[in-house]
C-alpha cells in the first residue's frame, strides 16, 4: 500500500458523507491542462544581473526536453508555450520544432510574439510614432499568424512593452489609435479557429502610461476586434489590493476570458512561484472558474472550459525544473480545493444571506488538506505520487547540468 493511502481513504469518507462526487472530482482533476513557458527553463534575471543556472536550456529542443519532462512527472502540462524569436529555428523549419515536441509527448500552445527587444521598439512598437517601426511590428506579429499554422497552435498571446515615460512624450489618443488599428490588422490575419489573447499590464517598462494598461482597455479593445479576441489575465499585472477573481468573474460572464499567465507577486510582476505568496487568492480564482464551468449558461460554461492556463514565471534563484513542477502542482491543489466547494449550499446561503456560513463553505473547502486525494489521482495516471521528489530521484537534473553545463548570460532573459 503506497503512502497515501491511508489517508486518502480517510479523506474519500468523509468528502462522500458531504456529498461530493469524488469520481467527478478525480475525472475533472485528470483533464487539467497547465501550460509551461519555454523561456521558464531559460537562464532569466532581474533588471540588474541575470545569474546563469547550471543545466539550463538554452536551444528550443532542450526547452521542449524540459517542459515534457516536466509533463512526464505531473502529467497535467502537455503543452508549452512558444516566444518568438527566442524559439525561433535557425533555418525556421517550425515544422520540425512541432514534430520534435510531438516525439517528446508533448504539443506547441500558444506563439508569444516579441515586440519589445529590437532597437527600434525603444518607443514602442504598435504604438510607436514612426510609421517604419509599426509596420515593422505588424509584420512579426503577421509572421507569427503563419508560424501558428505550422506548429499547430490555436492561441497568438500578444503583450505589448508600449507606453510613454513622460507626460507630453506623445499623444495619448494617436498612441490609442495607432494600437487600435495594428490590433485589427493581426486580427484579421489570425488562422481560422483560433484565438487572439490580449495581455494587460499596468506598469513597466513604460511608467507614466502604458498603451494597454488594464482589464478593461484590453476589454474593451477585444470587444471591438470580434469574437477571436479575449482577455489574457496576468496575476502579476495588477496594483495592490485589486480582486483578481472579480475580474476573472466578469470576463467569464461576458464570454471574454481567454486565459491566464500565472505566477505570484508580492509588489510588483515579481514572476513568482503561483500560489507561493498568496495561494488563498488562487484558490479563489479557480472557485470562479469552476463555479463557471458548472454553469447552467452554455457562454459562460464554454468560455471557461476554453480557458488557457499557462505558466508565466521567471525562476532566478530556485533552479529550473523542479520550481516549475512546483507551479504546476500548486495549480493542481488550488483546482482541486475549489472541486470541493459545495456549490449548491453555497448558493443556497447566499441567497439567504447567510454571510457567516456561505464564507465557511468557502475557507472550509480551502482548508482541506487534498494532497493525499491528489497522489491518488496520480497513481491512477500511472504517474510519480510525489512528482518533485520522482524528479529529484529520475537523475535528469545531474544529466543537464552535466551535458549543458553554464552558459553565460547578459541581460534580463538569456
Ligand atoms: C511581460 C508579460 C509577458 C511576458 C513578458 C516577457 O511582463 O508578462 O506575458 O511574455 O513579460
Ligand atoms: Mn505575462
Ligand atoms: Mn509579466
């Protein structure tokens, strides 16, 4: 009898006496879906010094080796998602980059276009004043339309560096309308069947404005551009304080959540570990995502089983790997918390006005300790119970960091 077992049947009692549909619940666990960067398993820093990590990959087939290794032990992230140019192939046969992955067990999720890193975007990219320099933007981002098509991928994941650091620097509303226009250029390119994410941030590296600086701007824009343009929500994209799961609930009602990029903050987009920080606040997101899912209203149930979750984090000091493992895992624990929830109980002492009650429903199924549950599920995936100590013990860490060794770093990413 493996580890777990013990308590997990103690757990499986007293959730059946609750009521809880625990074969729905362990048939929902299965199906999650957590897509990991490949610039995750690259060396990154902060705005000061990027430390190289031994081991960590540097070439596009070593990212893909990382990301289905890490599928290999959760067994929840088969997909990775691509930056472009940093994954771009040296003869750009990206057909070869899909069949290298496919061969690994793993698919290509969403293309991230880069307009932010060539000497020309100093002022922006869409937004930019200089005529030359948005269309120089625009045919990336069409670039990237086309490398969707041959890598398979239903999801372009556009986020914008664009923003000014000056008041006075250039006009708010041209800035507004050159981005509006650049916005419905690439819309009109996009492969039929896929999806549009705009991505918000409120801040940096632009400092007095930002062009896409929030929810509702990115809204408001995937309103205008069609149905194929959703909202990407960022958890570390937001000041102090805001409700994230608010957010998330709004644009799920209104068929507009596209996906996530998790990570955790503790001041700014720190890039963390999601769920290290505040892992209450996860577990309240995916309360609302699960709640929509199980909505009787076709929108909003579609919209959130078509959520992409994705993995958008920079590990600088913690390795590789097994931080990312880490991430999956905490998705995982947040998921299956918010599984718990009585949904009908809780509906029904809100209605009453119950404050008091439907709040313990809340923190009482975020209390539950469901990691014995979870090692189940794996055992009945065939998977490692214990993934990260699998990965420590699989021998893959030394054999990176002895085949790749360290490779120098410069700036920020790479
Ligand atoms: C941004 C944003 C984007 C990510 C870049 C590197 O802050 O989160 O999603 O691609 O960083
Ligand atoms: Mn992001
Ligand atoms: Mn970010």
């Amino acid at each position: 009898m493996s580890d777990h077992k013990a308590a997990y049947e103690i757990l499986a009692e007293s959730l059946e006496k609750q009521g809880i549909d625990l074969e729905a619940v362990k048939t929902a666990l299965k199906a999650q879906h957590i897509e990991t960067p490949s610039w995750g398993y690259a060396n990154s820093g902060t705005r000061f010094k990027a430390f190289p990590w031994p081991g960590a990959a540097v070439t596009t087939q070593q990212k893909l080796d990382d990301a289905a290794m890490v599928h290999k032990m959760t067994g929840i992230a088969p997909s990775v998602a691509l930056h472009i140019p940093w994954d771009r192939p040296e003869d750009d046969d990206y057909e070869a980059v899909r069949q290298y992955a496919e061969a690994q067990g793993i698919t290509i999720g969403a293309i991230n276009p880069n307009v932010f890193q060539d000497e020309e975007y100093r002022l922006g990219s869409l937004g930019n004043p200089d005529p030359g320099v948005q269309e120089q933007a625009l045919d990336h981002l069409l670039e990237c339309c086309g490398i969707m098509t041959q890598v398979n991928s239903d999801l372009l994941s556009l986020w914008f560096a664009d923003g000014t650091n000056y008041a006075g620097q250039d006009s708010l509303r041209t800035r507004k309308r050159r981005f509006e226009a650049g916005l419905q250029q690439v819309y009109q390119h996009l492969p039929p069947n896929s999806r549009m994410l705009v991505e918000y941030k409120f801040f940096e590296p632009a400092f007095y404005s930002t062009d896409i600086p929030d929810w509702g701007t990115a809204y408001a824009w995937c309103l205008k551009l069609g149905p194929q343009a959703q909202v990407l929500v960022d958890l570390g994209h937001h000041a102090q304080g805001v409700n994230i799961e608010q957010i998330v609930t709004f644009l799920l009602d209104e068929g507009r959540l596209g996906g996530f990029h998790f990570n955790n903050r503790k001041y700014a987009d720190d890039d963390l570990i999601v769920g290290s920080v505040n892992p209450y606040e996860l577990f309240l997101i995916f309360n609302e995502l699960t709640s929509a899912t199980q909505s009787d209203d076709q929108t909003v149930s579609q919209t959130a089983k078509n959520v992409a979750y994705m993995i958008d984090q920079a590990h600088n000091i913690e390795g590789k790997l097994a931080p990312m493992i880490l991430s999956v895992l905490n998705c995982q624990e947040a998921y299956a918390k918010s599984l718990l929830v009585p949904q009908a109980k809780l509906a029904e002492a809100q209605a009453t006005g119950e404050v008091l009650a439907a709040h313990n429903l809340i923190t009482d199924a975020y209390r539950i300790d469901v990691r014995p549950l979870l090692a189940q599920v794996r055992q009945e995936m065939g998977l490692p119970t214990d993934p990260i100590s699998a990965y420590w013990a699989s021998g893959y860490e030394e054999k990176i960091r002895q085949e790749r060794g360290i490779t120098a770093t410069s700036g920020g990413y790479q």
